[in-house]
C-alpha cells in the first residue's frame, strides 16, 4: 500500500498501456508501479461489526431528529424574540 506524496490519499494501481501505474484519485499523482505483484484487499466482518454497524444507521436517524426537534425550538424562539420586540417598540 503506497500514499501520495502530495496530498497523502492511498494510491490506486491502474493498468494503462500494458504499464502498471500508481495513481491518486484526488490530485492526479502519477507512478510507476514498483511491484509487479497484484494488490489484494483482505478483511473479514464478524457478526460483532455488523450488528454495530446496524446501531450506526440508526443513530444518524436519530441525529437527524434533533436536528428537526432544534430547528422547531429555534423557530420558537425566534417567534417569542419577535414577539418581545414588537412589545418593547411599542
């Protein structure tokens, strides 16, 4: 696994050309491929990391609650500040 000199971003291998090249998908960065071994990505998920991942999804619904529930609340404020400088001004 190689990163990007420039901006750090994980170099993704390309093959172009019968060339096996390193290339950065967020700058543009170019290389030659040192290694002519493949790239393989390796990882198992357990049932631990699934069921969490379960309880993740549902906690960014319940962010996107709060952030109604707050939005209401500052519509409420805003309306009773309103309502307060209407009753000063007068």
């Amino acid at each position: 696994m190689e990163f990007c000199p420039k901006c750090g971003s994980l170099l993704i291998p390309l093959v172009a050309e019968d060339k096996r090249f390193l290339v950065c998908r967020k700058c543009g960065f170019k290389k030659d491929a040192t290694s002519k071994r493949g790239y393989v990505i390796r990882g198992e998920v357990s049932g631990d990391k699934r069921e969490k991942l379960l309880v993740i999804e549902g906690s960014r619904e319940r962010e996107k609650e709060k952030l109604e529930e707050e939005r209401e609340l500052m519509k409420e404020y805003y309306e009773v500040f309103l309502e307060s400088m209407e009753s000063e001004s007068e």
